[in-house]
C-alpha cells in the first residue's frame, strides 16, 4: 500500500457507494489507489456455472468493476466519477471453483482527460491466473450528483 491509498475508512465509504450488482455477488473493496484497484470475492455455489466452475459473468463483473475504479480514484472519494465501460476484453485462462477466493488486480494503463485505458488480472489464493482482460472507459458524473 502506497501513501496514497485509501484508508480502511474510506475504502469501505468507495465500497459502500459501488453499484448494486456488485454489493449482490459479494465483492470487497481490498485496495484502492491512483491508478489501481483490487478487488476479492469468495466463490459460492451461486457464482457458479453449469460445470460447477466460475461463471464468466462473475469473472467479467469482477474485471469491470475493478478496471472502471483504477481510472477514477481522487484524493477525497466524495469526488469520484463513475467509469462507463466503453468495451472490455477478456480472455478466460482457468477454472475456479467454489470455495476459492478470488482477486481482480486492476491497474490503469493510459490516461486522458475523459477515457482511461486499463488492464486486470483474475487471481486465486494460490495466484494462479483464472483470466486477464483489458477495456476502455469514459469518467462519468461525479459520484456525489447521481441519485442515491
């Protein structure tokens, strides 16, 4: 962790004000910084796909929500933007099952003013790559205007 991350308090203000889908799936807010962000989930059975691995869904939630933070962090987190995905990338590398803890390792690779680029990794516990992926995105409204 650098100076500049996020303390605890303000990891779980950023975590708090995540979207919906990913408070549902379970996902915790692990770091925060200028340019990256990770993120963890324990794998349940409703994370699953019909071979009893992680869905690719989950893998590419995962991927986005991370990608779309490690392009918006401020040094206050009231001031945030939202990420709109403008395209992703993902290529899948191995399956993961339940009961393993998952890691999406986001950092941001190119900045503009309004689009940032940016890549992630998909880790186990044993930090084996599950899948990588890339997208582009578009900083949106400041997090504080949208409607609670």
């Amino acid at each position: 962790m650098s100076a500049t991350d996020y303390s605890s308090e303000q990891l779980l203000q950023v975590h708090a004000s995540v979207t919906g889908f990913f408070q549902d799936i379970g996902c915790e807010l692990l770091a925060y910084g200028p340019e990256h962000a990770t993120l963890a989930l324990d794998l349940l059975p409703r994370h699953l796909n019909n071979a009893s691995n992680m869905h690719g869904g989950v893998m590419a939630t995962l991927m986005d929500v991370a990608m779309g933070l490690c392009g918006t962090w401020e040094t206050d987190p009231v001031d945030r933007r939202v990420a709109l995905t403008l395209s992703m990338n993902i290529n899948f590398s191995r399956a993961a099952a339940a009961g393993s803890r998952i890691r999406a390792q986001a950092k941001c690779r190119s900045s503009g003013h309004k689009v940032f680029m940016a890549s992630c990794d998909l880790l186990d516990e044993q930090d084996r790559l599950i899948a990588f992926g890339e997208g582009v995105f578009k900083r949106g409204a400041l997090r504080r205007e949208l409607p609670t």
